[in-house]
C-alpha cells in the first residue's frame, strides 16, 4: 500500500486455515502468515489476505495464498549436511518403519551406523561409530528434502544442523 503519512492497516484472511500474526498495524510492518493443517486432508487449498487502509492510495491489497498438504515424506534415502569443518552423509532406507544405514562424519572421517524411528515429521536417529557413545540426530521435516535439527553426544552439544536430500 502507498500514501502519505501515517499509514493504518488491517488485514484479514478468508481460510480458516490460514492464521496471521498480526491483524492490524502502522506501516512499516511485519506479518508473518502461518497454516494451520491440524485436520486438513491431502490436497491443495486456496485462500486470500487482505490488506486495507483508509489512508493508501491504492486499498484494499488482496494476496493469494495456496497450501498443498502431501503425503509424508519418505526418510529413505541419502543425505548430506555440512556446517563449519564438518561434513555429515548417510544413507538409510526402511526396514518395517525402523530407519538402518551407515553415513560418515568427515572431521574426523569417522563411520557410523543409523539407526532409529519417525513419529509423523519427526526422526530420531542413533549415529553409533566403530568406537564411542553415539550421536544422536533429533530432525523434523522442513519440506520434502530437508531435515532440519541438532545433534547431540560426545563433541555435539545440540549442534544445530541442517540436513538435504541428495
């Protein structure tokens, strides 16, 4: 929206899905809009913002929205993250809903097994070395390709990482 001074705004939504963090405001302005998917079924959904002020030129401003609920992801597969010196790659693939693989750390070059589970979008997975406790992954599913969590055990002390389908 444009004007001159002091601008007000509402906005409102027309999806009963689709929540919005602010509903009203002065520009300059952030508003973040977040799905809610809590009860949706597979499919795409469409909804709308509208933004409007009694003192912009060009009121109201419609957004469209569209929200596409899949499938879960499969964990299955190959992954690779990396963060400052460290290099993190494994495959795993499905074994009757039990997650197994092997993956190495490349600082030191150390190998691992997997092992673990997934709870909806979320995955635990055990990182077990030849030698040593494990490292434990605790990852959601950001989108279909991404995992995204933190590490813990011996040297990761919830390193935050970042994780993407090959």
């Amino acid at each position: 929206m444009s004007g001159t001074g002091l601008i007000e705004w509402t906005a409102t939504s027309d999806a009963p899905w689709l929540a919005l963090s602010s509903s009203s405001g002065n520009v300059p302005h952030v508003v973040t809009v977040s799905p809610d998917n809590a009860g949706l079924t597979r499919g795409t959904y469409r909804g709308s913002i509208e933004f409007a002020s009694a003192g912009a030129r060009n009121t109201p401003v419609q957004i469209a929205v569209r929200l596409d609920i899949a499938d879960k992801s499969p964990l299955a597969g190959r992954w690779l993250g990396a963060w400052d010196v460290v290099i993190l790659s494994f495959d795993v693939r499905d074994s009757s809903g039990v997650y197994v693989g092997a993956g190495i750390f490349t600082v030191p070059a150390t190998p691992f097994t997997a092992l673990g589970t997934r709870t909806d979008d979320y995955v635990t997975l055990n990182l077990q070395p030849p030698t040593g406790a494990p490292i434990t992954l605790h990852a959601f599913f950001f989108n279909d390709h991404t995992l995204r969590g933190a590490l813990t055990g011996p040297g990761f002390p919830g390193d935050s990482v970042v994780l993407f389908r090959q």
